[in-house]
C-alpha cells in the first residue's frame, strides 16, 4: 500500500469511528420508477416477486440497503450470508426501475476498451481492471449454481464488431493488448468473421467468458435468496441520514427510524445526499425484443454482440429464440422527453438490427426504454461516500450493469467486514479520473440534494 492510500484509509477508518457527525437529506424524486424506465420488457415472467412488508417501528440492524434493484439485491445477499442483520429498503416494487430495462448482457468487457484504460491509468492498472471484471462475471456464475438460481443464465462468447478499416486496426491493437494481459481473446478478419458467424463486418474480436440472464427473475430469487438468510425487506422511503457515533440513522417518511452501524446507498442512477461525482453523467437507452425466431436463422452459438458504432448496437438472444436489440444512447435525461423519442429509436434499431442480421424476423413484441448512470472512464462508482462515515454507495455502471453490480457486492461486502484492497481505489467515488482537471474529484461537505 503507498503512502497515500495508506493516509486515506487511515482517514476512512477514523471517521467510521464515528468521529465526525454528518447528516444530508435524502431526495428520491428523480428515482421513481416511471423515471427510471419506461416500456414494457420481456423479463420476469414466471417468476415469484417478493413481498415487501411496511415498515412499522424503529429497528436496529448492522446494514441499510437502499435499493431493491439488482445491485441491493446482490449486496443485501452478500452481507446476510456474512451473518449480519440486514435490511433492504424500498419505496416501490424490487427491481422495476433500472433493473427492469437492462438488457442483462453480462460481459466483462466494459465501455472503455482496455487500449483506452491504459492511456487513462497505465498498463498494469488497466488490465487489472480488465481481469477483476471478468472475474465478477465468473463469480456470479459460480453464485448463480450454487444456489441454483432459475435466472434463465447462460454461458455466451461476445464479439466486438467494427464496420471501417480504422476500427479494425484498432481492435488488432486491443487483441495484442488482451494477450499480452492473458485475457481470452481471439482477432477475427473479415473473411473469419463472414465464414465462422455470417457477419459482414471488416473485423471482430471474440471473446470467452460473458453470459446473459433474466435481470428480474435473477433479483427477485436474489432478495428471496437474502430473505432465508435473515436478511428483511421492507416497504419504506428514506428522507435523511444521520451518521454520529459509528453508527447511521435513517428517517423514513413515517414517523419510525432505522439505525445501522452501515448504510449503502444502492437507488439507481439518482445519487440522494451526494454531490454528483465529475466523472459521472446521465444518459437514456432503447431496446426491443423481437417476436420468437426460427431457430435455423440465429447466429452461431447465440452469441452477444456489440458493434462498435456511432451510437452502438448490442443484441443477444433469449431462450425462446428472440432477439434482443438495443443502443441509440443519448444524453436525454428528462423521461417524458425519453419516452417521446421510443418510437423513432426502436425504429432505428429495427433498421441497423436488420441490415447487420437479414436473416432476423423484425416484428417488434416488446420495447422500452431507461435512464441510467455512466461514468467517464467506463468505471463504476463504489465505495464509501466521502464525509459521511459508515455510509457506502454503488453507482455509474455504464453498458456493465449486473457485472458492476455483483463487484459492487464483494467490495463493499469486504469494507464493511474491516477488509481493504488497494485496488479499491480505482473504483472511488473520488477517484482522479480524464476529464477532471487533474485532480480527485472531493468531496468537502455533503449537500443536500434538497432543491
């Protein structure tokens, strides 16, 4: 550990003993769940939603999940199965906001190419980086059979796609830099690409070790999968947060509290109580999910796609044999804006779907559309909040969002167990990242996010 890490977690730790008193309002507008998503999906059916029971007096507990999507579901597991007491808040149903509108690629290669992360944070840093998100997709598979969790989970390869000659280039480059870091990918010409996957693209990189799910079936045998473990969900909203004395207390918008030695804010892209980190920004994406295909015209080995254009487009498949396209992100932020532009999006996807897979029986059975968080260096946001001890949050997953997720488990899993990784710093809310001048992004004085 360097000197500075070494002063930072020194300075964390002294403030989750409760040095310091801190307190910011909690403001949840922005993250209800018709802001959040919008559409109708395919996920979910069959499954077995929880039930969230009120909350009805003053509790006590070691942990406060904030958030009943996917990333407080994974987390919530994690800290039950740990032996503490848990409880997972939320003010509407578990995992129908943000969750609902992921597309549940799980890929380890993340929005940043790993050419790009270095140019950012250095070889070593990079494919460290690398290696820990392809590690999360392999932890949550192994999660996923242990507890044999019916999640509609499947093992997939990926390809990267691009269309010009320049791009192909560059994806040589990443390969050389992937081999170099042990990661498994393989280069793919044109002529490789349209022989082995009937994919007329100039290049392609495939990869091992990606998958794909059901993100609602996933969250909610998640939650039910905490619930045996001791954890409670409960029916609640939080307004305020009140750290003092090692431990956090949390109003509700009823008139009872719950005080947790640790609180993690899990709640979407919307950032309660915290100044918004430099790195981070709001963007929106569309998808649709076709009506069942034949199965003699998918694509070998139903494999995840991401083509590498100006806005991009993914697809995967389902187990009944649709497809599932989406991309065309933009900056809107406002939902009714975002839900204006569905239309002309799906539209647009159907085309570029279409043209890159003839083959595809393009009639549309669902389509929406979701706000969601991403940060500048494709990296997420995990850790604890600065000047506010015992208080965690997990934010910014970008096109990552489960495989962030499930990480965002195991970190703060182990800081709230005493455990610290040096590593843990790459993905700091105050971490020094491009396009912040230069300097870590700080954190003075929690605001509140009160308007």
């Amino acid at each position: 550990m360097n000197s500075s890490s070494k002063k930072k977690y020194s300075r964390n730790c002294l403030s989750n003993r409760g040095m310091t008193r801190q307190m910011a309002d909690i403001d949840l507008g922005e993250s209800t769940h018709d802001r959040l998503m919008s559409g109708y999906s395919l996920w979910g059916h069959g499954g077995v939603r929880p039930t969230y029971q009120p909350l009805a007096e003053n509790i006590k507990v070691d942990a406060l999940v904030v958030g009943g999507g996917i990333t407080g579901a994974l987390i919530g597991q994690n800290l039950s199965e740990r032996g503490l007491s848990v409880v997972i808040v939320d003010r509407e149903e578990p995992g129908l906001g943000s969750t609902a509108a992921s597309t549940a690629m799980l890929q380890w290669e993340i929005d940043r190419t790993l050419t790009e992360l270095e140019d950012f944070y250095g070889f070593e840093r990079a494919v460290g980086i690398y290696r820990r998100s392809a590690a999360s997709v392999a932890g949550l598979a192994k999660l996923i059979a242990a507890h044999r969790i019916p999640c509609c989970f499947r093992p997939r390869q990926s390809l990267l796609l691009t269309s010009n000659h320049e791009g192909a280039r560059d994806l040589l480059t990443e390969v050389d830099l992937r081999q170099r870091a042990g990661l498994p990918s393989t280069y793919l010409e044109h002529c490789d690409l349209f022989t082995e996957f009937e994919l007329d693209r100039d290049a392609a990189i495939l990869s091992r070790g990606s998958a794909e799910a059901d993100p609602l079936l996933l969250t909610w045998a998640l939650l039910a999968l905490a619930t045996q473990q001791g954890a409670r969900l409960l029916n609640a909203s939080i307004t305020r947060l009140d750290s003092e004395a090692g431990n956090v207390t949390a109003e509700t918008d009823r008139s009872f509290v719950i005080e947790a030695k640790s609180v993690v804010l899990a709640t979407g892209y919307t950032m309660p109580g915290i100044d918004i980190p430099k790195l981070h920004r709001t963007t929106s994406s569309w998808a649709l999910a076709t009506v069942p295909q034949d199965p003699a015209t998918l694509w070998r080995d139903r494999a995840l796609i991401w083509e590498d254009s100006h806005p991009y487009l993914y697809m995967r498949t389902t187990p009944d044999g649709r497809i599932v396209a989406g991309g065309e992100d933009d900056d809107t932020v406002d939902p009714n804006a975002r839900d204006e532009k569905l239309p002309e999006k799906i539209m647009t996807i159907r085309e570029k779907m279409e043209r890159l897979w003839p083959k595809a029986d393009t009639r549309v059975a669902n389509a929406w559309c979701g706000t969601f968080g991403e940060t500048i260096d494709g990296l997420p946001l995990i850790g604890p909040v600065p000047s506010m001890p015992q208080v965690y949050a997990a934010y910014g997953y970008g096109g990552n969002g489960i495989t962030f997720s499930y990480l965002a488990s195991q970190m703060i899993g182990a800081m709230i167990g005493g455990v610290y990784r040096e590593w843990f710093e790459d993905f700091a809310l105050d971490r020094v990242g491009p396009g912040t001048g230069g300097a870590a992004v700080r954190y003075d004085r929690l605001e509140s996010a009160v308007s």
